[in-house]
C-alpha cells in the first residue's frame, strides 16, 4: 500500500526529530502534521473529551470521506481526531503516539482501497444474512472486519508479542466470538494474511 509507506517514512522522520519523548505543544504539533501529511489528504485534529471515563489519557478515532482525488474536492479524505481527556495545551509524543497514528492510518487507509477495488462504487454486502440479531453490527461488517484485521496486523508488527495479546484481538473476540463465530474467524485468518503480507 503505497499510502502506508509513505506516511510509515513521515512518521519516521518525526519520531527522529523528536527522539524518544517530548512533551510538545498541541498547537504546533497539530499545525506540524497537518503540513507533513496535507498530500496524503489527511487532516488530524486535537480535541478535548473531559467525560472520557477509559484507562488511557487519549486515544485516536479516523473517518474516511468516500471521495475519489482529483474528482471531487479532494481535500480532507481522511480525519483523525486524537480524543484527549484534559485540556493541557501541551502533548507528550513517544513510541505509544507515533504507533497508533500509523495504526490509524492504515485502517482508514484499508477502508480507501476496499472502496478503490470496487471502482469506487459504495458497498453492498456489509454482512452475513443470517447474522444474529444479537451480533455486534459494526465489528461484523465485512468491509470493518477486513480493516480491523489489517490494523492489527500492523499493530502486531509493530508491538511483537503473540497474537492473542494484541488489544484489537482481544476487543474483537470480545465482541464476535458469542454470536459471531464465523467472522471472528474470518478475522484471525485475515490477520494472519496481512502480517505475512507486511
Ligand atoms: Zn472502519
């Protein structure tokens, strides 16, 4: 995935110019990435949820516009919001950072190149037909299960370790494995497909 390589170099180059850790403003930051990945039609934002209840002090969210460059107005295709739960104007990057942007990325990058092979059509089977009412929609949908399974590939790269360890293994047994066996194990295979691939 051409994309993937290019923002995977981006991020390296961020990673040297800041070394291990820093603690740097939000607004410089943003303003920063912006400018690194503005050609790859991507616009990150900070924003802040103080009612964010989870463990980690932020996580990153995506979204993927179904445009196609150079049709339509091409600019944002992808947005990321990094979610934080204060509102210090200053940000520590590190290792854990520059992963799950790269992870983000490559999701939403997956979600393009579905769209991209379908000749930018939208798509039309989501999910199984006798899917359980009681399954989790969104985890089962074909088109999320393919790029869950590519973002964790990539995060297992990244991450090492077995692949029941991987946080995104584990959310998706979680939610597909009760009443959604045959995509959870479209899912593990997939996985195992893509990091072989990466
Ligand atoms: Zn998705």
């Amino acid at each position: 995935m051409r994309n993937l390589q290019r923002a995977t170099k981006i991020i390296d180059a961020l990673r040297t110019r800041w070394g291990k850790r820093a603690y740097v403003s939000t607004i410089g930051l943003s303003r920063i990435l912006n400018r690194e990945f503005k050609s790859l039609h991507v616009v990150i934002k900070f924003v802040v949820d103080s009612d964010r209840k989870k463990s980690h002090s932020w996580k990153i969210a995506g979204w993927y516009d179904h445009r196609i460059p150079g049709v339509e107005p091409t600019y944002p295709l992808y947005e990321f919001h990094v979610i934080r739960r204060s509102a210090n104007p200053k940000f520590m990057v590190n290792k854990w950072f520059w992963n799950e942007l790269l992870i983000a990325l490559a999701h939403e990058f997956k979600h393009a190149d579905q769209y991209r092979k379908r000749n930018f059509r939208q798509r039309f089977t989501t999910e199984r037909r006798n899917l359980s009412p009681k399954a989790d929609k969104y985890y089962c949908d074909f088109d999320e299960i393919d790029a869950h399974a590519f973002e964790t590939a990539l995060e297992w790269k990244l991450r090492g370790g077995n692949f029941m360890d991987q946080p995104t293994v584990k959310e998706y047994y979680k939610k597909t494995r009760r009443w959604a066996m045959p995509e959870w194990r479209r899912f593990v295979k997939r996985v195992h497909k893509y990091f072989h691939q990466l």
